[in-house]
C-alpha cells in the first residue's frame, strides 16, 4: 500500500523593513549609513534619472559619509542584455557594498539581478527559473538593497523576485530567491504624483492581480509536507497574505479611478501606494498564477503595440496591462476552486454590484467594468494578438511552472488556450 504524505502545515513569511510616508525617501542616506554602507551605487533608467530625483538622493548621501554614484541605464521591461549590460556596468566602475533601486520595478528587478551577479558566480542565465534557465540559487549572501519605487503596482520593492525577458527564446521569466528581497523598501507616495495615467492604470492592474491572484492562491496546506530545504517563498495562500490581499483590494476600490482620473488627488496617490505594499506583502509570500503566467508570453511576444503614456518606448505591452489582460477570463476558470474567495473579492472591489445569473462571472465582470473606466485595452486582441498566435502564446505560458503550480486548479495546455481565445475581446 502506498503511504501518502501528510499535508503541509506550516508557512513562511518574510518581507523587508518598510518605510512609508510622505517625505520617506529624503532619510535614505541614514538608512544606508545605519547599514554600514559607505559606497552605493543608485540604479535607475533614463526617465526616472531626468526627474532629477535619483541624484538628489545620491547627493544627500554624503551628509551621511555614503558616497554615491547614479546608473541611469536600466530598461524599462528589462532584459537579459540590459540587465547583463548593468551587471557589467556596474563590475567595472565598483566595488559596492550596497544598492539603492530608484524607479519602477525595472529599476528594482535589475538593481536584483546587479546585486545577483556582484555578489555570486556563474552567469546570470544559471539563476533564471528553470526550464528557461538553470534554476541555481545563489550561494553568497548578497548587499544591502534599498528599493524606493516611483510607481505603484509591481511590489517590487517587497519580493524575492526579478522578472527579465530572455530574448533568445521569446520569453519573459524570472530569477526567484529569498536572497533577492531587498533589505529595506522606502515608499514615498509623493514620489508617484507625476505618473501620468495610463502608467497608472497598468500598474495599478498589477497591483489588483498581485491581491487576487494571493488571495485566490493553491493554499499552503494543498500540498504534501515540505522538508525545510525545499521551502520556497511562494507557499501558497495562508492567514498572513490574505490579510494584506482583501485590504489592498478595499484600498483600491476607492482610490484606484480616482488615481488614473485626477492624478493630482493626492490622497488617492497615498491609498494606491498603500495598496501596492500591502498587495507586495501577501503575493511577495503566498505567491501570483494565471494571469502572471499568461502575462510573460503577451509581453514576450508583442510586435507593434505602444501604449500610452510610455513616451519613447519601443514595442512593448507593460507588465500590468499584460497581467490584466486574461485575469478576468483566469478568474472565471479558477471560480470553481474557490466560489467564497472569489466572491468576497468581487464585493471587495465593487461592494454595489449585482450578482450575475453565473456566479463564475461575477469577479470577471468587476474586473472588466473597471478596466473600461481607466483605459486599459480591451483583450489581447487590442495590443495586436489573433488565433493564430494562442499556440505560441500557450507555449510561453506553460514555461512559468513555478507560478502555475500556485494556481487553485490544475491548468492545462488546453485551458490556458481556452483563457486566451476567451480573452481576444473582453467587452
């Protein structure tokens, strides 16, 4: 007879030292000196870098004896190359004995894989998630990283993880580790008031998907005991992450329109940056699936589209907008794991909406009511995609296993080809 594991019963949590508040980021080279640090380097991209804003905290450093240097040539959706090109940027011009990511989570995620690869061997492709890459951990403790976002949605700043596009094989996918959770975040949601709305809206879809997809997460006690060496950050959902995930979702139903439609409501700019920590704290622990998963590919392969308010980028479909784009159809295929979450999500987001004749389309049409009032495109259909690209785009997807495996159902290539034929149009 085949003995079956006990059920697991215990979870983790971590999350960096949080610092939050109007005027957070003037402290930060405090902070560094309370680190030890003594030389930083500032990672940033070229947009961020013309605010002025990374040299005004480089320079308020060396009142603090933390001397400080700015790189202002991270990508915006970052790639292998670019990050590499950082990476060796940076080996060149050290060393360093801490970091400060200023920017969105492009900034953070190559100020990660910077902080990866001065601190451990080999080359960056060995640590990417396994199959697209060789799934190493890190052997090196790494620096101090101080991660102070400038936009609100990627969480960035709170999780153990760096999402990188691997251009050789069309694909995005990440580097996952506890190490890479940075030491410190600083949110200074003064800091977001510029964010023009349509980068609003894309970030604020990731924040809502980094809640929804923890809160309707594989729960931890789904799986069968773990020994301690092969615990992950991403255990599933659990007491602590679900706490974090329904108050973002309350903090976004009444700051998210209101933060792409007035972006001088300075209030709102604070909830929805509230939003985003708390969001980063759930997901950073229990974990994202569907939508996230499906999002790599869309952004991966994407030919011609340019949204608004990116002035000057190349073809690209922002993180958030590619999250959104088949969570609501993700939603409603997941439905049936978990009708009680979802519903307490739907009346999170929309406590006013009527109740459908299909319980399953109550949370989708939430979500789709809301992606019409702030812009975001309707479906996959409108950033360029047709039927013949679903195979492809299923491909891509299957890749990000260690986010599927998150997912309170068991997906297969046929569902997912389901989501995204289902998510051409959305409206």
């Amino acid at each position: 007879m085949t003995e079956i594991a006990p059920a697991e019963s215990i979870f983790t949590y971590g999350a960096p030292t949080l610092k939050f508040g109007d005027g957070a980021s003037d402290e930060i080279g405090y902070d560094l000196a309370q680190l030890g640090a003594r030389r930083a380097l500032v990672i940033t991209d070229a947009g961020v870098a013309a605010t002025g804003l990374p040299q005004r905290i480089a320079d308020q450093m060396a009142g603090f004896g933390v001397e400080a240097t700015v790189y202002d040539g991270a990508r915006i959706e970052p790639t292998d190359a670019s990050m590499q090109a950082a990476i060796d940027w940076a080996r060149a011009h050290g060393p360093w004995d801490a970091f400060v990511a200023v920017g969105g989570g492009s900034s953070i995620d190559t100020a990660k894989a910077v902080n990866l690869m001065l601190s451990n061997p080999g080359e960056l492709l060995d640590y990417v998630n396994a199959p697209v890459g060789g799934g190493a951990a890190p052997v090196n403790v790494l620096h101090p990283l101080v991660a102070v976002p400038t936009t609100t949605g990627t969480g960035a700043e709170s999780t153990t993880v760096c999402v990188l596009d691997v251009l050789a094989q069309r694909v995005k996918s990440g580097i996952s580790h506890a190490r890479l959770r940075p030491t410190l975040a600083v949110v200074d949601p003064l800091l977001t008031l510029t964010q023009p709305a349509g980068v609003t809206a894309s970030a604020g879809m990731d924040i809502l998907c980094h809640a929804l997809e923890s809160y309707t997460a594989r729960p931890y006690t789904a799986v069968p005991r773990k020994q301690p060496e092969q615990r992950v950050p991403y255990c599933g959902s659990n007491p602590v992450s679900d706490m974090w995930s329904e108050r973002a979702l309350g903090l976004l139903a009444s700051s998210f329109r209101r933060a792409v439609l007035h972006g001088d409501d300075v209030e709102a700019r604070r909830e929805m940056a509230l939003a985003a920590t708390f969001a980063g704290l759930g997901f950073g622990n229990a974990g994202v699936h569907i939508p996230h998963a499906n999002a790599y590919p869309i952004a991966g392969q994407v030919r011609d589209f340019r949204p608004a308010d990116y002035p000057d980028a190349e073809a690209m479909v922002p993180h958030g907008m590619a999250v959104a784009l088949t969570a609501p159809e993700a939603f409603r295929f997941t439905f049936e794991a978990s009708p009680q979450r979802h519903r307490r999500a739907a009346q999170l987001l929309e406590p006013d909406a009527d109740p459908p004749s299909d319980a399953a389309a109550l949370l989708p049409e939430v979500l789709v009511r809301l992606m019409r009032d702030i812009g975001i495109p309707d479906g996959i259909g409108a950033v360029g995609f047709g039927s013949n690209d679903v195979d492809d785009l299923v491909d891509g997807a299957v890749k990000q296993q260690r986010l599927l495996a998150t997912a309170p159902r068991k997906v297969t290539p046929d569902d997912l080809g389901t989501i995204f034929r289902r998510s051409m149009s959305l409206w």
